[in-house]
C-alpha cells in the first residue's frame, strides 16, 4: 500500500518544485488539495497525471 501524499500548495509550479523530490519512476498516489484545484482548475490534475504517472486521490 502506498501513503497518500497531500500536495497542499497553490500553484501548479510549487507542487512540481515538491515533485521533484521523489525519482520520476516511483509510483505515487497524491492528494490534491482545494488551493490548487480552485487556483489552477482541472486541468492542473490532467498535467500531474500525464507528467508524472500519479496516483490522485
């Protein structure tokens, strides 16, 4: 089972800084949080998930 990482930031771009972090094959499951789905809308969820094969809860 994979821990679910809250990715409470409120631009696209600082949650990508955050992202940066893990390898680009580890296998993530995420939380996007209300400031960037409300700031950046949908589309910002079609980014992480096509960019970085996450996860979102």
């Amino acid at each position: 089972m994979l821990p679910i990482i809250a990715l409470d930031f409120q631009t696209l771009s600082e949650t990508e800084a955050f992202l940066d972090q893990f390898p680009v094959d580890e296998p993530l499951m995420v939380k996007i949080g209300m400031e960037l789905f409300y700031g950046e809308g949908p589309k910002s969820l079609a980014s992480l998930r096509r960019n970085r094969q996450l996860d979102i809860f």
